[in-house]
C-alpha cells in the first residue's frame, strides 16, 4: 500500500525549475496534493491566480515561506522586516497556509553580539503576535542548524524555540517547525522534541549528505544521507504529531538541477523507503 | 603593555609549512613559549628530538592533538583506535602534555544510528580512562560543531560533555576544551561553561567567518569573524580557568597557505586586540 495522504512538498525542493502555477500543476499531476510556498513565487504570480490554480488543483497549503529575520538593532531596518512578516501574515491568511514559517535571522552587519540579536528578535516577535492572532495565522519557529547561526538564524535549537515560546506566553498563534536537517545532531533532540508537543505545525524532511559541500544549499534527498529520518517522525508522532511529512530539500549541485518531474517521482519513492 | 605570557599557539595553525621543530622555533623566535602539538607531526620528527627542542626553546606543551574516535561498532577497528588513543595518551605523557584532546569520532561508516555512536564512543572513553590516570595525562573531551558531526564528533555540546563526565564519575584525568569556534553559537553556552568549572583544560580562540566555505578547513583569525571571543574568555576565567588562550586555524584558503611567521606575527597582534 502506497499511501502518500500525508505527503506534502516544499516549493523549495523544485525551486529554479517550476514557477508557483507550474509547481502546483506538477505536484499534483505526480498525485502530490499539500505543499509549502515560496513567498517569492507568490509574488511572481499574485495571490488570486495562485488560490485559483491551488483550488483547481484541490491543493493544501502546508505552509508559507517565510517571514521574520528581525534580529536588526538598527530601528529601520527592524521596521521593515517587521512590516513584512505582516505583509508575509496577511499573504499565509490569504492563500489558506497552515502557518507561516519563522526564521529568526542571524547577526546584524557588523555584530558580534548574539544575545543582543536574540533578544531583538524575541521582542520582534512579541510585536508580531497581535497581528498573526487577528489574521488567525500561526508562526512556526524554524529553529535551523547552528552552521547559519551567523547569517540566518540565532534561533538554534528545539530547547530554544520552547523557550521562547514559553517567554512569549503564547497560544496556538506560535509552534514550532521541525525539520530533521536542522535537528539530528542534537544530543538534546528526543527531549527537545517531547517538550515540543502540542507544539509542533510542520515536520520536514530531506537528508544529511556525508560530503556536505555547503553550509545552506547542499541537502540530501531522503535515503542518501545519515539521518535516521523515521526515528525522528516516530518521536514527532509520538509527541502528538498528526499532520503532513513534507519535503524539503535546497540543493544548488544536484537536485534543483533536474527535472522536477523526477525530483518528485524520486522524492515519493524515497518517501515510502525512507519516511514512512 | 604586550603581555603574552598566556598565549599559545596550536600547530594546526601553521600546520603545512613548518615541521615541528620548524614549529617549535618559529614559535620561540615570535615570543610565545606554549603550544599544541599535532600527532602527525611529532610521529615525523619522533619523542626525543620534540623533547630536546622543546626544552632548547622552553617551550610548554599545553595540549596533544588527537586521541578518540572511538564510535565504531565493528569490534576490530574499535580496538585499532582504543590502542591508538593509549599510544597517544603514552605519546602525551612522553612530551610532558598538559592533556589529551579526545575528539569522539563521528557516524560509524554505513550507520545512521547517532545515540548507538555515542553510547560506543562514553564505553571507550571508560575503557581508557584507567591507561590515562596510570599515565598522568589527562583527557580533554573537545566537543566540536554540529555541522561537523557526522564525520568527525558526535560530541557536539559543552552540556553533553559535561553529562558524558558526569555519566563516567571521573576525577581529574577527564576534563573539557572550549574552543569558541565550536561553541559560540549555542544558546545554552553560557550555562555550558559554568558547568565546565573545574574541568575545562584548554580554552582556543580562533573565529568564525560570514562566509564560510568550509565545514572543516575555514576557521578565521580572532578579529576577521563574528565571534565575541573576549567575552567567551570571561566567562571560561569566571569559571575558574586560568590557563593558555591557545590559537587554533585551520585554514585551507588563507592562513595555511601564508608565511608561518607572518601568521604567528598577526595572531599576537590580534591576540592583544581580539583576545585579551
């Protein structure tokens, strides 16, 4: 039995290839039917004809990527990313996304100080929440792996996110994104995970390549590298989670290389071998 | 006033130019009287003729590089690195080494099973510890980035080397390094070191480049990066360390390829800048 009900795939795993229109077009015809967007390739196309093409398509929207970076000290550029996160809420609410996901940001230029960004970004998002509860749009708190901690994300770990989240005293407006890229080396990931529970909106999935070539854009489709990736969807089922396995894979030498079509077939194949 | 009296440098910092009596000289004609000394390199050369220019140029060792890797599940290639570790803990004690560092190996080839790594990695570290308290030498547990876990330690936290001493009820023959470059980003750092009191051996500095290119061989100079190194060192010294700040780089594309004398000329200048 293939069943692939809970399948979903992130836009980013077809990025250069397929535009929004044609993504939506080639999930589905590969029998693909929930899938995370790209903001970028939103924009590309509008909102209204991307709800036109994913109604037509009978297609759910997992998630919605990203918004945040708000780790800026400077008052004007913090302000601008915080209109857009909104800008990026009011787009999740408009196309249906099951949350938008939230990536923290790294240093500001020429930084050095970490819990100052940390900090900033804590406040940021406590500026947020209003809007995300009025547009009845959650955030999922990506914590990413401590290799961009410098230029992308100071929010690091799963203990982190619960952290602040606990800080923020937050309701169902906040969760949490785990991603077994980002979260498999951590000795602290089982409990990590448990602490997540209730917490959790969006699980991914891609591989870890033995020969990592790049610190952002070198992942692995599932089955070729060293993460144990069923044993972490067993943890995050067992903490609750019920909802899509969606893959995500960023890779600029291999798989944004090919045809999507094969991306997609291989990804589903993969995710019965290698997920399920 | 240049002070230097605790500053060390590490031969991986100058490690494709200089041999080790090279090293030992380039050092001692710079000013600085302790360093860190890689395996290869005093293999090369041999215990007797390291001894003699050691003692010419008064040089302190402060820390032998490497022993461990000790995660594989195959039994024979266990014991091959069990045996390497106990000559390089005789190798250590040879040279008068302040400690052993022990870098835990990473993924076994062909597993994916990281907590079978670990637990392989706390039994040999057990079954060595009896050779390094008959030997005086004591054992630096190093744990190293994550992004570098699956090939090289599956040690990645100070929190985890701190539960693997405790887990072990080990005296003083089993201690911690703290390298910036591997703990910098981690939330929990600050509470890491705290509970490295006591325990931490070796304390390096080196920094953290925005653009990375390199999961291993691309370390910056102290100054060049984004890491608070002069905070760092404070709260190591809060927690009672009083030892060398010891210059590690491993540097493919710059620092590797420069005149030695000219590296170890800018890292006392940015020691005074960056360090101390």
């Amino acid at each position: 039995m293939s069943d692939f009900s809970k399948l979903a795939i992130n836009q980013f795993t077809t990025l250069h290839r397929w535009s929004l229109t044609q993504a939506i077009e080639g999930y589905a015809r590969n029998g693909v039917h929930a899938m995370g967007i790209v903001r970028d390739k939103l924009q590309e196309v509008g909102v209204r004809e991307a709800r036109r093409c994913l109604d037509a398509h009978d297609m759910t929207v997992t998630c919605y990527c990203i918004g945040g970076l708000l780790t800026d000290s400077d008052p004007d550029r913090f302000r601008v990313n915080l209109n857009e996160t909104r800008r990026a809420i009011d787009e999740a609410a408009e196309i249906g996304a099951g949350c938008l996901v939230f990536v923290a940001g790294g240093l500001p230029e020429g930084s050095r100080d970490l819990p100052a960004a940390r900090a900033r970004c804590l406040e940021g998002l406590a500026e947020i929440l209003p809007h995300a509860r009025e547009a009845g749009v959650s955030l999922a708190l990506e914590p990413l792996h401590p290799m961009i901690c410098a230029f992308r994300s100071c929010l690091s770990t799963l203990a982190q996110a619960n952290d602040w989240i606990d800080a923020l005293g937050a309701g169902p407006e906040l969760g949490i994104v785990v991603d077994v890229y980002h979260v498999w080396w951590d000795p602290d990931m089982e409990r990590g995970i448990e602490r997540s529970a209730g917490r959790i909106l969006s699980f991914h999935v891609c591989d870890w390549l033995m020969d990592t070539t790049d610190l952002r854009l070198d992942r692995g489709m599932m089955g070729d590298g060293v993460i144990d990736i069923r044993r972490i969807r067993r943890l995050v089922e067992a903490a609750g989670y019920n909802g899509y396995r969606e893959v995500e894979i960023f890779s600029e030498r291999n798989w944004w290389r090919r045809d999507p079509d094969e991306v997609v077939a291989i990804a589903k194949a993969r995710y019965l071998s290698d997920v399920i």
